[in-house]
C-alpha cells in the first residue's frame, strides 16, 4: 500500500518593499525578480511604485514602495527567512529603527492568519496607517478585507489614510 503526499498547501501573500538607498527602484525590481525565484513561490501581481517621505527622526532620501503578491507553499517563518536573507544581499544591516536602507521586505498579509510571535506579526502591525503600504496594496488587490482589522475593506481604510504626499511612478 502506498501513502500519498498532500500537496503542499499555497497562500497568498503580499509583502511591502521599501528601498531609499543604493538604487531604489533598481533594489526593489531585482528583489522583486528574486521573490520570484524562492523555492515553492511565484510573483502573481506587483504594483506600480510610490514615493513617499521616510519615517523616522532624522533627514533621510524618500522612498520608494511598491507591493507585490506572491503565491507560497513556504511556511510564515520559512518565508521571513527567505526575505531576510534577500534584504542581506542587497546590504540591509539592521542596526536602529528607522534607518535608510537599501531594501526592507515586510510580510503584509499571509493568506487570512493571524500571527504573533517574536519575530513576526501578521498582519503587518502599522501597515493599516501607513499610505505608503495601503495605495499599492489596492492597486493589486481592490477588494482585499484585511484580516483582524475589524474586516476593514482597503476603501475604507483609504479613506482614514489620505495619500498626502504619497506619489505614484509612471514609468
């Protein structure tokens, strides 16, 4: 008698990209191509790119943003990994909040779970107040009820989160 293997199950995933060092918008288009080719995942949609002003206390380049929606059959810790090992390649060096960086890839959303631990909160923790994180995600995904957030549709947090200075590249 032979055991059969469950197929691996696949979620959808939509990570934030951030760059405003070193190339943005080079980092973000090759980490995007290199999303791609992890083990058991595929790019099914990527937004366009947003300028945005950095967070955080001191002067800094903008940045640029986009989203991009994977389709993964790898495990939400397994996946952080992955994207922190792409962030290293391109020379992210986590040393402080807030600081420029060459690439930064945040899991956004992974399928409709809600996940706590220690190294990864899911959904993403501020991406419900961040514009730079809400207009590329409606441009892929319209319709999208974020998980936990009172089952918000992104209309309706756009509404509490105007695009300010915000600016969408037309290539």
């Amino acid at each position: 008698m032979s055991v059969k293997k469950d197929p691996k199950q696949v979620f959808s995933v939509f990570v934030g990209l951030g760059s405003n060092l070193a190339q943005p918008q080079t980092q973000i288009s090759q980490a995007m191509t290199e999303m791609a080719q992890l083990t058991d995942t595929s790019l099914l949609k990527q937004s366009s790119l947003y300028r945005s002003t950095a967070l955080g206390p001191e002067p800094q380049p903008d940045y640029l943003n986009a989203v991009v929606e994977l389709a993964t059959a790898l495990n939400p810790h397994a996946l952080l990994k992955a994207l922190q090992a792409i962030e290293a390649q391109h020379g992210r060096i986590r040393k402080q909040r807030w600081e420029p960086r060459p690439l930064d890839l945040d899991i956004l959303l992974y399928g409709n779970q809600l996940i706590s631990t220690e190294t990864l909160i899911v959904p993403h923790a501020e991406m419900t107040k961040r514009h730079f994180v809400l207009y590329p995600l409606a441009e892929i995904a319209p319709d999208l009820v974020i998980p936990g957030a009172k089952n918000e549709n992104l209309n309706q947090l756009l509404q509490r989160c105007p695009m300010a200075e915000l600016q969408k590249i037309i290539d």
